[in-house]
C-alpha cells in the first residue's frame, strides 16, 4: 500500500471535539508533529475530516 506523511499545521484550538479526537486518533498532538501512515480508506477519511488543519503528502 502507499505511505503517506501527514503534518498537523494548524491548531486544534477552538475546533469541535470530534476534530480534536481525529487529530489524536491519527497520532498528531503537536503543531508540526508528522506521521506516516498506511493510505487505507479509514486513514484517508480521517484526513479528509481535518483536511483544513493538516498537509499531506505521497510517499513514494
């Protein structure tokens, strides 16, 4: 399966709790904290949640 590497850039401050508990389901709990992470259908819905706090990027 493809990698991708998911960044959290923005903060969660003042976001609805169901985006702060997507955002510690994907293991990011810190600004500029990065993982990768398998690309499977759940991962890539949970990133399309909080699409407008994180950057993504392909790996090879």
């Amino acid at each position: 399966m493809k990698k991708i590497k998911i960044t959290l850039v923005k903060s969660p401050i003042d976001r609805p709790q169901r985006q702060k508990d997507t955002l510690v389901a994907l293991g990011l709990k810190k600004m500029n904290a990065t993982k990768e992470v398998e690309a499977t259908p759940q991962i890539l819905g949970m990133v399309n949640k909080v699409q407008h706090l994180v950057a993504v990027e392909e790996l090879a």
